[in-house]
C-alpha cells in the first residue's frame, strides 16, 4: 500500500497524461492510449476518494 504522498503523486501524474494526450491528440489518434490512463485514474481514485481532500491540503 501506498502513503498519502505517493497516491497524491500517481493521481497528478495520471491527471499531466491526459493533459498531455488532450493537447497532442496526433500522438493517440485512436484513444487508446486515453483510455488506459483513464482506466488507471478510475482504479486509483476509487482507493483514494475518501482521502482526496487531504491530499489536496498536503501541497
């Protein structure tokens, strides 16, 4: 299991991937690549959200 830190770290990380895919969107024409980050972003985000709000106030 994780700490506080490093979830807080994988959601921003995977939130900058979409972010980036969005603005490129060459680079993942068929989505593909999107709907993995988006697939890991929901598994993760079902771990966290009870905790979402303190891992805000962390920053």
């Amino acid at each position: 299991m994780l700490d506080r830190r490093e979830y807080g770290g994988q959601h921003e990380a995977l939130e900058v991937a979409l972010d980036i895919l969005d603005q490129h969107r060459q680079v993942d024409p068929d989505g593909a690549a999107r709907g993995v980050v988006e697939a890991a972003l929901s598994v993760l985000l079902r771990k966290i959200w009870p905790f979402l709000e303190d891992l805000d106030d962390d920053r």
